[in-house]
C-alpha cells in the first residue's frame, strides 16, 4: 500500500467490536494491556497485519500472529501522533537529516528504532522468544526466515 493511502487509512482508522472478540480470545491480561497502549491508528494497523496472514496465508501458528500484533510495539516509547509519523516517513527519504535529527528528537529516535524498542518491549510482556526473533527481524533486509518473509509482505501492504 503506498505511503499517501496508509495516511487515510491510519486518519479514519477504528476499532471494531468483532476486533475485541478477536484480541480478547487470543491476548491474554498482560499482553492485552500492552496492546491498548497503541494508538488507535497502530492498533488497526497490527490487527490488520495479523488478519492479512490468516486470511492470505492460513496462518494459525500463534507465535507469528502474536509477531503481527506486536511488531511495532515499541512505538509506544513515544507519544508518535499520526502527524509525527508522517515527518518521520517523510525525513526519512533524506538520510542524513535523518540520522542528525534522530539524535535529538526523541520521538525520531523511537522511530527509526522500533523494531529494537518492539523487541525490548515483547520480553517484558514475557512474549515467547520465537516471537521476539520475528519481532526484532520486522525490518530487517534480505530476511531468509519465512515468517519474517511473511510478516514484512502484510507489514508492507497494511
Ligand atoms: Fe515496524
Ligand atoms: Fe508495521
């Protein structure tokens, strides 16, 4: 999905009832705890991500759906509004600004750094570490894990 679709995508972003019954039956407390600390537009995002590979895949393996619900997790570092993330997309076609600007503002930092705070953030939920391994790997380039595979593929057109 491109970047400008993603953005009224994420604006008009909400929550359904039939969500809940799925987060509800497949979080438990802690994990459900840690999943409402997500905006709402992260929120849609994750869920969708996990719908994409049930739906495109048949996944049922629970480590990579729970992979898919918290990959961004450590987005919840910083307060990270929908006009935030776009400066953060945006800066981040000028590299060099970029890695300057991310040193001193500390949403920036969380940004272009999540995958690592997701990763930190899914061991203190007492998430399994196969999913960890997925969740650390979300952006990584060349992945050679088919879960990764997988997840980067949903990731990219939720
Ligand atoms: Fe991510
Ligand atoms: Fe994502």
């Amino acid at each position: 999905m491109n970047r400008i679709k993603q953005y009224f995508k994420a604006k008009r972003a909400k929550i359904y009832e039939k969500d809940y019954q799925f987060l509800l039956g497949f979080l438990n407390e802690k994990e459900l705890e840690y999943f409402n600390k997500l905006p709402v537009y992260e929120k849609r995002h994750s869920l969708d991500v996990c719908y994409y590979l049930i739906n495109k895949y048949g996944i049922e393996d629970q480590d990579l759906l729970k992979a898919a619900l918290f990959h961004d997790i450590g987005k919840i570092k910083a307060k990270i509004t929908l006009t935030k993330k776009v400066i953060g997309v945006i800066l981040e076609k000028i590299p060099f600004l970029a890695k300057f600007l991310e040193k001193r503002i500390y949403f920036l930092k969380i940004y272009y750094n999540h995958p690592e705070y997701s990763t930190e953030i899914c061991k203190e939920i007492g998430l399994n570490e196969r999913v960890v391994d997925i969740v650390r790997h979300h952006h990584g380039r060349n992945p050679t894990d088919e879960d990764v595979i997988k997840l980067q593929e949903a990731d990219k057109k939720n």
